[in-house]
C-alpha cells in the first residue's frame, strides 16, 4: 500500500493533466483504493485514500507535514502549493483543501468520480 501512496500522491499533486485517468494506475493499487470494485474512484474513495496517505506520511504523528516527511512523496513545488500560508509545514487542513481541489480539477466532468 506505502507504493500507491507515491501513485496517487504524485498524481493528485500534479494536477488534472496528469491525474486524467484512473487508469494511469496500477491495477493492484487501484482495487486496494476502489473500495467498490466499479473501477473509478469516487470523492469518498479519494478522500478516505488521502486521509490513509496523510497518516502514512506524518511519520511524528503530530497532524502536520514537514518537509522532510513529505519529501518522498512530493516534490519541492507540489509541497509549497500545499503549504498555503508558507510556514514550510502543511497542516491536515491544508492538504484536505489541496487535495479536494486537485479532485475537482481532476475531475473534469464533474460527476463526483474519476475514471
């Protein structure tokens, strides 16, 4: 499960062009995440998949990211465009909201599912 963290971290932090299709993932992961096996992955699917990610990459166990923690999972970029009031931490509010919008973009049918 900790390689489909790097999957879908590196796809939802890259934005809609590279988190265009579901299919981009590697099947064992993306039934691991596909609660429902229907082959999409829907908000509640992502959101409880980032929530297992945020856990797994805040290693101290104190809510908020480091860079250091975040480091293999993201790059220097995708981790101040989390980091939205630059305090070069990125607390679970502000992963939620990056992740809910990198969802939404991703989405870009608007049908609640990415497929």
């Amino acid at each position: 499960m900790k390689h489909a963290v790097f999957v879908i971290m590196g796809l939802a932090f890259a934005g809609p062009t590279a988190a265009e299709t579901v299919a981009q993932l590697h099947e064992a992961e993306l039934k691991a995440i596909d609660t429902n096996n229907d082959g999409f992955l829907s908000r509640d699917e992502f959101d409880a998949f980032s929530d297992y990610a945020f856990q797994e990459m805040d290693d101290d166990k104190n809510g908020t990211l480091g860079l250091d923690e975040a480091k293999p999972f993201l790059d220097i970029k995708h981790f101040r465009k989390s980091d939205s009031n630059g305090d070069n931490v990125v607390s679970r509010a502000e992963y939620d909201a990056q992740m809910h919008a990198d969802f939404t973009d991703a989405d870009r049918d608007g049908n609640g599912q990415l497929d």
